[in-house]
C-alpha cells in the first residue's frame, strides 16, 4: 500500500499560540487511522488544515504524490475529501434527503427532481438501517439523527478520504454499530478514514493505526494491535494516570436536603420522587430518552409540572423560568454546551461574568476593573487554559469550554448545580480535572446533580445513582453497591420493580 495522504512538516499558529509544530505521517488507502489527544492537542486544527477551513503556516500536503493546497471547503470537497465535524452543518428548514445530497441533487429539466431525490435519499437511509423518512425536515429529527444525517452527506458524496471528528458523541449504542459497519465497508473500499474520539475503546474496535498529539507535536505512531489504553493515555498526557476516580479527594460531610421532588409529573416524567442533599454527588443513569435531561429541564425552569411538587431549602419551589431558577440558586450545564452554554464568539471574560454582571456593576455600568480581577481569579482557579480573557470562547478546547461555564455558574454561590455531559467530548486528562472539580464543589455544600451516558464515570464520581427507564425512576443505588450490570439491568429491563421508595 502507498500512502495516499501525507503530511509534510505541518505547522500552525494562531496570535499567541503555536497550534502545530512540524507534523509529518502518511496515511494510506483502505485505513483507518485515529487521531489521539488531549483538547487543544491539534486535532480539529489539522482536520481544518485538510478541509481548507485553515492554511497552514508552513508544510505541505500531499494526495496521491501530489502536493495539494485548498483555500476553502469546497475546493477540499471537489478534491474528494469530507470532513464530519462534531458541529453539525446541517439545513435544518430542508428534508434529510435534501441535506443528504446538497451540493449534487438529481435534477431534471432544471429543476430538482425531487421523487429521484427522495428514493436515492432513502436507499442510502436503508443501507444505514435508520427509522427515518427522506421528506423529513431535519430539525424535527433527533440530535442523534441529525449526526447520522451529517455522515449519509460525506457518504454520498463518495469521497476517497473521510474523517469523523467525534462521530459517536450523540449516537446510541445501535446507532454506533450501523457507523463502524459503514466506516468498515469504507475501508474495505480503500478509502483513507481519519477517526478522531476520545473513547479509547472505538479505536481499538475500529483503527489500524494511532496518531498521537500532545501540544501541537506528534508523539508517536503506534500500530492499535501492538499498544495498550494505558500507553496510549500516557503519550496523550505526558503522564500516567492510573485510576482517576480511586484518586478523587470526595466530600465526607453530606449536609442538609437542598431539593426533593414529590411525585413529579410532566409531559415527559411520571411519578418522580427523591431528595439530594448539600455536599452530595448523585448521579442520573439510564438509555437516550430515559427522562435524565427532562428532569434537569423540570428543576431549571424550562419544562412545566403538570403535578406534584418541588421543595428547595425548605420553601416551595416553582420555577417558570431558567432565570427564577437562577435566582433561588439552582444552576445548569447543558448537554450541548456549545448551543446552549456559550455565547461562542464572545470573550473568556464575557462569558466567565455572565452570571453575575448585576454585582459586578457601579451605577448602572460594569466596573471593568472587578470583572477584570474576577474573571482573572476564575481562570486561575479553574486551570482554564487561554492565551488571554479576550480570546473567543469558540477558539478554545472542550474541556476549557466546560471550565469556562463551570467558573461561571459557581461564580454565583448556586445551592445546587446540575451537570449534564459534562465530559462529552473531552479528553482523558480534561476528564481527570472535570472530576476534581465536581468533588471540590461538593466539598463546598453544593449539591450536585450529574448525568452521564458513560457507566464508568457516573459509577466512578457519584455518592448515588438513580437508574430512569421511559421517565420513571427505576432504582436508587449507592455507589459501593454499583455495577454496570446491574444499572444497565434497571434502565433495559421492563420487569424490575421500581425502587422509588425511600429514594
């Protein structure tokens, strides 16, 4: 095999930041090969280079022996390559069949031959084995539809190099099968695959072969055969990190009830019962769907309660607005923190001091010095790694993105702050961090409330779990007694008897 893709000496900097330094390899037909790293390793950025979204300082890229250089996306696109980014890029206003072949739709007498488009369109939705229709539109689909929808884009496009940047981040363990099918059968096509994820256990399932970044520099090229997690997670951090969660220094002293839930029902939920208490982690487990989201909804404001009742530090507690919740000391890290927990293209500070610009103003104006000093203690207490307060949000990595929002929100002393996702997307080090953090805020007498789709990790940081099934809670289960069997057990199977009482 020859390497059909390669990297001559790549290097990229931004003002302040030295992105990539001297990066070579090759790639070859039928391949797959991932790129491993912390956030803000130079992952994304060399896909950006690839893609034409960046020009790379210096180096050159060459395809079939031939040096190439692209000035936009579509130049990368006509030159046969696709890149899947975690953002999705999407039409939202147009049907999943007119997404799936933008850019190249049948056409007849000049016009878009929309029954060819729609039948074309749902031969590809068959081959990946989706339940959705081609005259969909595409924001009445799931978010993990959507992400499909993104892939069957590059698929249709058959181009001969295709990268995924974190494809699985939204999909469902089925869903997650019918891709590495479809990314098998793309090798077996011999086309070079580019896989980007920070779940270790894909890769080995899928690579051929392991590229990893660490500060802009490659550290190593590793056959997936002939490595390990843990050597890999060493190359990527520069550092072993052994048991992550054994190592957390967790709160000891759980303090009073914060919230209870008192037969809780919405649209979505049905007879939610339970309490959390000052300093205690609990964690929400269970399938897409089960109801964990829908009840961080209910306790932020955003969804009504058609019955039941909330109490919080005592006094009822009703909520119509995310900004009554605020007020009465509740705080949310939304699942898509892009979408819904960032103002992107503003600064670290601007988004760091959102919470609390009303103390943070002198007559009716923000005093720049106290937000300056603020927002210059938040960036050293949460380690959030910037080249200065004025750099845009959306230039920063996942994990700095997170600490960003987390620095905002426990700016406001908040009784109870609810994290959902709050690694997806990120690192195995940032990870590490994320945790430390989460026990820290326990340790302040802050309940929290944590959901996670990945087992290990809301066994790992929670004190208790509760398991949801179709928008009941299904078992409460203390941290010493988990397992993933037996969580996975309460959130699968229809004939366990609910363990609501005394939750």
């Amino acid at each position: 095999m020859s390497e059909y893709l390669r990297f001559e000496k790549i290097s990229m900097e931004f003002p302040g930041v030295k992105a990539l330094e001297d990066i070579s390899f090759g790639v070859n037909k039928g391949e797959i090969v991932a790129f491993l790293g912390e956030n803000g390793a130079g992952k994304s950025t060399l896909l950006k280079i690839l893609n034409g979204d960046y020009h790379q300082t210096s180096g050159e890229i060459f395809i079939d022996d031939k040096e190439v250089e692209f000035n936009s996306p579509n130049e990368a696109i006509k030159a046969g390559i696709s890149v899947i980014y975690q953002e999705r890029q999407l039409a939202p206003y147009l049907s999943v069949a007119e997404n799936i072949f933008m850019g190249n739709p049948p056409v007849k007498g000049g016009f878009i031959d929309f029954k060819d488009l729609n039948k074309k369109a749902k031969v590809i939705i068959d081959e990946f084995d989706l339940p959705i229709e081609p005259d969909e539109q595409v924001r009445n689909i799931s978010v993990a539809y959507q992400q499909m929808v993104e892939i069957m884009k590059a698929y249709n496009r058959k181009s001969r190099i295709i990268c995924f940047d974190e494809p699985t981040a939204s999909l469902t363990d089925s869903e997650i099968k019918i891709l590495f099918k479809i990314i098998k059968k793309l090798k077996d096509e011999g086309k070079v695959v580019i896989y980007v994820s920070h779940r270790i256990n894909e890769i080995f399932e899928l690579t051929d072969r392991v590229v990893v970044l660490k500060d802009g520099k490659l550290m190593d090229i590793k056959n997936t055969g002939e490595t390990n997690a843990k050597e890999l997670i060493k190359l990527m951090v520069g550092r072993d990190l052994g048991d992550v969660f054994d190592s957390l220094s967790r709160n000891e002293k759980i303090g009073p009830t914060v919230l209870e839930l008192k037969g809780v029902n919405t649209k979505y939920l049905e007879d939610i019962n339970f309490q959390i208490h000052a300093g205690e982690v609990v964690g929400l487990a269970g399938l897409v769907g089960a109801g964990r989201t829908e009840i961080a909804r209910v306790i932020f404001g955003i969804d009504p309660i058609k019955s039941g009742s909330m109490v919080l530090d005592g006094k009822p507690y009703v909520p119509k607005s995310p900004r009554q919740a605020m007020n009465r000391g509740v705080a949310l890290c939304p699942e898509d923190r892009k979408m819904e927990g960032l103002a992107l293209i503003r600064s670290v500070r601007e988004n760091t001091s959102l919470a609390i610009l009303g103390s943070l103003c002198k007559a009716g104006f923000v005093d720049s010095k106290r937000e300056f000093s603020f927002t210059k203690k938040a960036i050293k207490n949460f380690n959030i790694k910037t080249p200065h307060m004025e750099q845009e949000v959306i230039n920063l990595s996942g994990g700095n993105q997170q600490k960003v929002i987390l620095a905002r929100w426990m700016s406001m002393n908040p009784k109870l702050i609810i994290l959902d996702e709050p690694t997806k997307g990120i690192d195995v080090g940032a990870k590490s961090e994320i945790y430390d953090m989460i026990c820290e805020v326990a340790k302040q007498g802050v309940a929290v409330i944590m959901i996670s789709s990945e087992l290990p990790e809301i066994i790992g940081i929670s004190d208790r779990i509760l398991v949801l099934k179709d928008g009941r809670i299904k078992a409460n289960i203390l941290r010493k007694e988990a397992t993933e069997q037996n969580i996975l057990s309460f959130a699968m199977i229809d004939d366990h008897k609910s363990a609501e009482e005394g939750v």
